[in-house]
C-alpha cells in the first residue's frame, strides 16, 4: 500500500509538467520543466484545492447525519428553526423513543439475528466452500452450477413462498423466521470457494499423512489460510443482515419481535410528522453503526473491497 | 472402502447441511414461486384455483403494473450512470491524495454502512416543503418545492438519496481499481504527449473496464430491486403521489402483502417479470465479461 502510494505520488510530477508542455517530447525538456520553485508551488495550489474540494463533498456526504443529530437534539417547538445548532438543546426526544418504543429489545433482536446468521454463513459457507475447491466426488460440478445459479434469483421473488412456509411450519415471530432464508449464502459459498482453490494442495496432503481427518485438515489447516476472506465474508454478512429490511418486515407480526429498521419504520410512519422523535429514532439506529464503522473503518473497507472484487 | 470413497463420503457430509438449504429454502420456493404465479392465490381462501397464465395477461392490462415497470428503469438508468460519473470523479481525486486517505474514506463511505431505512427518513425530513433544502433555496429566491409531493420530481428526490447512499461503496471499488492501473502506462502516454482527458479515456477507462462492468451490473440488480427507500420516503409510503415512485418491488409487496384479498399468485407473477429481466442482465453479464477475459 505504502509503496504504491510512493510511486504514484513520484510518478506524478513529471507526468503533469509534460502534459502542460507543449513539446514533451525530449527527455530533456522534462528536467527542464522540473524547476523545483515553479513546480512546487503549482502542484502544492493544485494540490491544496483538490483537498479542499474532495473534503467539501466528504462534509457534504455526512451532513445528512449532522442534520440528523441536530434536529434529534431540538425541542418539537424549535424543530423547524433550521439552525444548526439547536437553540436550547434537550435528550427529551432520545427519552420518549426510548419510552413509548421497544428500541432495547429491536437492537437486541437485530443484534441475535444478525450475529447468529453471521456464524452460520461463515462456518457452514467456508465448509462448502472447501469442499467444491478441494474436493473431486460424483455430482460435485452439478452442485455447484446449482448453488451458483440460485444468485439470480431475487430475494423477492422468494419472499411469498418464504411467506407460506413460515406460516405452514409456524416460524413466524421467532428468530429463525427472521434468520433461516440467510443462514447460509450462495455468494458466500463463491467466494470461499474461489479463496481456498488458493490453498496448496500439497498442504493437505501432508496433513493426510500426519494422520489428520478431513475436518481437521479444513478446520486447523485450510480456514486458519484464507482468515481474510472469512473476516470479509462476516463483515458484509453482518452489514447486510443487520440493515435487512424487507424480509423480516413480512416475517414479523409482533412489535417486540421487529428488527431495528423495521421497528424504526413503523415508528417513523406512525409518529408521521414529529421530526424531532424521528430524527432521534433514526439516530438510535444509525450513530451505533456509524461508531463501530468508524473504530474498525479500515478492516471494514478492506472487506468490502475483497468480497466485491471476487464476487 | 478404498481411499478416493471415503474422501467422496467426508464431502457429502460437508456439503449435507449446505444441499439441504439451498434444495429446501433457495430451490425448492423458486420452483415455487413460479406455480404460484399460475394460480389466483389468497392464503386464507379455501379454493386456490389453476388459472394458467391469466395473471401474466391481466398484468399487461394492469396501467399500476407498466408504472412500476417503468419507474423502476427510471431508478436504474438514471441511479446507475449517475452514481458511476460521480463515484468516478470522487476516486479519480482521492486516488491522487498522498495523505488523510483514511479520513475522506470514512466521509465518502459512512452512509453505506447505515440502514436505509433511518436515512430515508432523514433525507425526507429535509425535503419537507419547510424543510432545510427549501430554506436554503429560499434564501436565494428560489422555491419552495415540493421535492417528494410532487409527481414530476418525487423519483429522483428518492433517486438522489440512493446515490448519496450508494456512492462510498462504487468509490471504494474504484480506488481498488484504480490501483491496478499501472502508472507505467501513464508515464508512456504522457511522454507520447497524451493529455489528461487523453490518457484517463486511452489508459485508465479501458483498464478499469472490469471494475466498471462489475459496478455497473451490481448497480443495475440492486436498483432494480429497489423498495426500502420508497417505503420510507414516498408519501404514506405506498410509491405516491400518483405512482410516481412505485417500483416492481413495492408493487408485489402491496398485492402479497398489504391488499385484501391477498393476490399472492398475481404478485407472483410480477417476481416471476423481475427475475427474467435480472436473468438477461447476468447472461449479459457473462458474455461481456468472457469477452473481456479474451481482450486481455
């Protein structure tokens, strides 16, 4: 990474003094050009704006949550005054949330559903995973073209017969009605599969001769080398589950059984215009996730990038 | 037992609990779905009778329906290309930071770890006809609009919002692109006297083209899908005023779900509309990308 950052940042400066020479044809033309006072005052201008520009847009992108926070913080009297500070700031809006809603037992709910189902997807993905990769039995290409093929499917065209055989098997309002149509993930399976075809086969063997079985060899061997990918898989498991929507919406009759986006949406319509309690609510649920994102920002940005440039 | 049939039995057993997911909770409810779609089935109704393809023909006769359908390529052509010309610029700029990376990164990135939900409502509340967009307009003479009570503007308020919340992550996928342009291409270009604009069309847009294809497809899939943020954002949260912001998911989400009697079979069909044109889309998908494989 450092080293990239170098080279590109070298790199730059005589690429940018050609270009805005006319003749950059001679090599010695580029040394010329290369004074350091002039260069080093145009590309510092240059340099500074773009920085400014770039954090201009980058405030732009998290003033929503600002705005956010502001309001949350209003009385419902001031709620319209559009200062950003408020004028006499108050926790009574975080208060009555906390009262007239089940927001403890939402975030409790979402944290189960999407903790549980995180695990699942990555023990149950990394073992189906290791399996396609490494092992050759009768069926193994079917199954995975059939595994792969079910990525087209949307989520929506699942919901009503997920819909059905919750109320048939009697899985609505508990935690495996929410949980069960993500509890292990075909782009998981993917993934894993594509990280372990990297694990040396000669490692396996070896482990064979020292008397491991199969699940050992997978579990101290294999999984311990493709760490990474497993942290990625998680962090985008969790992401996605946590912020679920649509799925637990219909899963969900209960109030106390609702996730916390859900909860946060019938509240939210419910208390139609009372923007200071909706800010507050929207808060509750957004400055958690924003906190822990920011605290583990780099390994969380790593695994995005992972899980998105093999998927 | 020799050695290869026990390995073929350890398999089977990793792979049991997998099989038995993706057959009984993936598979099986596809196959599912599309027997549904055949059928004018209410869950409570004793009857749920055969009817054929009758939903697919009553949906193109439903004026409801060719709304959705074309709010939601509205969604995609607008959201999609949009969203790509900005993220691009923004990585084109951070990529050239030498410092503060980490710190314009949480910035750009923040919202695509937040529930859409919650900043839905946040984006609403600040399009509110006396809201803080129209305040500010108003200071320069300008408004107020009616950002998501109006017919003609209400899509692409909700657009604007799944841009701004999608945006750090194309951005991040972009930087990873953009990392493995090699600057050596570059450096030829310019010294072959290339300009700027020259050089990021020539060098770094046919280089970058698998991350875009990548981005492209994820983004046209994800908004096709789109629902949560017209939930929260359209008025009573039904895809008004007037349908203007109803999307094929909403739509199928009212018939199932929320209309009495339920139309289960009727909105199945709709799914049924959804995953064909998300079908042409990765077949589509499959042969740019085999072809790119052979260019380079």
């Amino acid at each position: 990474m450092t080293t990239n950052t170098v080279v590109r940042a070298d790199s730059a400066v005589p690429i940018t003094d050609v270009v805005l020479r006319p003749d950059p044809l001679s090599a010695s033309s580029r040394l010329h050009v290369v004074t350091p006072r002039r260069y080093d005052t145009r590309r510092t201008v240059a340099r500074w704006l773009l920085y400014l520009i770039l954090l201009v847009g980058g405030l732009g992108m998290i003033f929503p949550f600002i705005w956010m926070i502001a309001s949350s913080l209003k009385r419902a009297a001031d709620i319209y005054s559009l200062s950003l500070i408020p004028p006499s700031p108050t926790l009574d809006n975080y208060r009555e949330v906390l009262q007239r809603t089940e927001y403890a037992r939402w975030f409790a709910n979402s944290l189960v559903v999407a903790t549980i189902t995180t695990i699942s997807v990555a023990f149950f993905d990394s073992l189906a995973g290791y399996t396609l990769a490494k092992f050759r039995f009768p069926g193994s290409f079917f199954i995975f073209v059939m595994i792969l093929s079910t990525l087209m499917v949307p989520t929506e065209m699942l919901v009503i017969p997920w819909y059905m055989m919750s109320i048939n098997l009697q899985w609505t309002d508990s935690y495996w009605g929410i949980m069960f149509p993500g509890v292990i993930s075909a782009f998981g399976v993917f993934l894993m599969r594509q990280f372990f075809m990297g694990v040396p086969n000669d490692l396996i063997d070896a482990a064979r001769l020292d008397g491991f079985n199969e699940f050992q060899i997978f579990w101290k061997i294999a999984l311990p080398l493709v760490k990474p990918a497993v942290a990625a898989l998680c962090i985008f498991t969790f992401l996605g589950n946590w912020n679920a929507y649509i799925w637990p919406l219909i899963a969900v009759r209960s109030e106390e059984m609702r996730t916390l986006p859900v909860g946060i949406a019938f509240f939210s319509s419910e208390a139609q215009s009372a923007f200071h309690l909706i800010m507050a609510a929207a808060a509750l649920a957004t400055v958690p996730v924003l906190l822990i994102f920011i605290i583990f920002q780099r390994q969380i940005i790593k695994g995005i990038v992972l899980t998105g440039l093999k998927g | 037992m020799t050695l290869e049939r026990r390995r073929w039995i350890w398999a089977y057993a990793f792979m049991a609990i997998p099989l038995l997911f993706f057959l009984g909770i993936r598979i099986g409810p596809t196959i599912f779905a599309f027997w549904v779609s055949l059928h004018q089935w209410d869950p409570i109704a004793l009857k749920r009778p055969y009817i054929g393809l009758d939903n697919y023909t009553r949906l193109a006769d439903d004026p409801i329906f060719w709304k959705a359908l074309r709010n939601t390529w509205i969604y995609v052509l607008v959201g999609v290309p949009v969203s790509l010309i900005i993220s691009l610029s923004i990585a084109l700029g951070l990529q050239r930071l030498a410092r503060y990376v980490g710190f314009y990164r949480i910035l750009y990135f923040a919202p695509y770890v937040t529930s859409l939900v919650a900043v839905g409502w946040v984006w609403r509340w600040m399009y509110m006809p006396n809201g803080l967009f129209n305040d500010l307009l108003g200071r320069t003479g300008l408004g107020p609009f009616n950002f998501l009570g109006s017919p003609s503007t209400a899509i692409y308020a909700i657009i604007a919002t799944t841009i701004w919340q999608g945006l750090g992550f194309q951005v991040i996928i972009f930087l990873a692109g953009l990392e493995s342009v090699p600057t050596v291409y570059h450096e030829a270009a310019a010294i072959d006297g290339a300009s700027g604009w020259q050089r990021f069309r020539d060098v770094t847009l046919p280089l970058l083209n698998p991350t875009l294809v990548f981005l492209i497809i994820t983004g046209v899939i994800n908004n096709l899908q789109v629902f949560t943020q017209i939930r929260a954002m359209s008025s009573q949260g039904t895809g008004g005023p007037l349908n203007s912001t109803i999307s094929i998911v909403l739509y199928v989400y009212q018939q199932a779900f929320q209309s009495l009697p339920s139309k289960m079979g009727y909105a199945s069909a709709m799914t049924v509309v959804l995953f064909l044109m998300i079908l042409a889309i990765t077949v589509f998908q499959l042969k740019v990308l085999s072809r790119n494989n052979n260019d380079y």
